[in-house]
C-alpha cells in the first residue's frame, strides 16, 4: 500500500511541483490550498505525513498545526513544514508542536524535499 501525502501550500505552481515528484516516487499525493481545506482534507485522507507552508493568507501554518494537533489523528502526525523564510521569523510555538522537519522553499529542490519524505517516513 502506498503512503500516503497532503500537501497543504497555497502556491500553485509550488503545490504542483511537490505533488508530481511525490507521486512519481511512489505516494499517494493529495492537495489543498488553504489551511481550511487542508485540515479537512487531512481528516478524510488521514496521510502519514503533511507538508503545510507556515505563510498562507487567512490562517498561517502555524495555527493550522495547532489546530491539526488537538485533533486525535493530528496529535502524532508527523508534520513537515515549509516556508520561504529564515527559521529565525518561524513563529516561537512552532517549537512546542512536534515538529523535526523544515524545508526552506528557495534553497531545496523536490529531490531534496522527497528524500526528506522519505526519511522522515522512515523514522519513528
């Protein structure tokens, strides 16, 4: 069975880029544009692993995350976030809710980003 991704970045062409190099290394990919979406999408699907951009208009990551850990599914999901910002401006509680992964948008390619998938897949 394959594993399962949400992919949750208001960017278009970003979303669409991740979701074909994911999909071509074997996952199931599912997308959303928003946080509210996301976090629907999220309990529907319910993936083993989210990529959720902290900056997105009207609710930003980071208030997704907490919202997605109060939920039972949400609490140990692993989570890997994304943002085009330098994690100094990451907001201060990111720290607080479970997450180990971190992808610089601008600095990392999708092959790089899919290794960090599979790695954090890969470990419990």
């Amino acid at each position: 069975m394959k594993q399962k991704v949400v992919i949750v970045e208001d960017e278009a062409l970003i979303r669409e880029m991740y979701q074909f190099k994911l999909e071509n290394e074997g996952y199931e990919v599912k997308v959303a544009d928003s946080s509210q979406a996301g976090l629907a999408l999220i309990a529907d699907f319910q993936p083993d692993i989210v990529l959720l951009d902290i900056m997105m208009p009207y609710e930003t990551g980071d208030v997704t995350l907490k919202k997605l850990r109060a939920t039972r599914f949400g609490k140990k999901l692993k989570v890997l976030l994304m943002t085009n910002t330098d994690m100094q401006n990451v907001p201060s509680d990111i720290s607080s809710l479970n997450v180990k992964y971190y992808v610089i948008k601008a600095t990392m390619t999708p092959r790089q980003v899919a290794d960090l998938v599979k790695e954090a897949l890969a470990n419990d």
